[in-house]
C-alpha cells in the first residue's frame, strides 16, 4: 500500500454521462523546485475515509492513501490548469467539478461516520 501526502489536494467530483452516481477522486499537488515543477496524481477513488489529527486518511480501491490536511485543500496555478485542461479536452461525456472546500469537507466527513470513525 503507497501512502501519498500531498502539500495541496482537491475533491474532484466527476460525472459520466447516463450514469446516475458520480465518482469522487482525489486530486494531489506536490510542490516543486526552481528546477523541477509542481507535481500532481489522481487517485482511483474514494473506498474508505479515516479522520486523522487535523485531516483525512483517504483510502482508494487500489489501496492506495492519500494523508490530507484540512487546511492545505486548493491547488497550485499549474495543477489547477490540468483540472482545467481535463475539463476542456476530454472527449468521452464528463463532467469534471472541483468541489468547494466546505462541499469537499462535508463529503469527506459522512464518508468517514459511514466507517465509524
């Protein structure tokens, strides 16, 4: 299991066509260099949500988790291009939405008393 911790990270919430339930994805940004950009990954989804000192530990299909702050939730200018590029580009019918932070916060918290934590 790889754990992440990104410096930034959004809730993406995305939507295909005839389909009735959306997908929630976590969208993380790592800080880079003067040499070295911004970095990014998407995880596969949102199978269970721990709280943890301050944040979440968010656990997707594969595995993998995600350790997010409550207050690190945003993007950084070129990360969020990508969302936007992603929004802008994609040829198969979906919706891509960057959830507010409150919206994010709310789900990521009924996800979590769904597991009792």
């Amino acid at each position: 299991m790889n754990e992440h911790k990104p410096d930034r990270w959004v809730l993406l919430k995305i939507t295909k066509e005839g389909e009735s339930e959306p997908i929630y994805k976590i969208f993380g940004t790592w800080f880079g260099s003067y040499l070295q950009g911004d970095s990014w990954r998407a995880n596969s989804g949102i199978a269970e949500v721990i709280k943890a000192n301050g944040g979440y530990c968010i656990i997707g299909p594969s595995g993998s988790s995600y350790r997010c702050l409550k207050g690190n939730y945003g993007t950084s200018g070129y990360t969020g291009s990508v969302i936007r590029d992603w929004e802008e580009q994609n040829t198969v019918k979906i919706t891509i939405e960057v959830l507010e932070e409150r919206e994010a916060l709310k789900y990521l918290e009924d996800m979590s008393m769904k597991a009792g934590t």
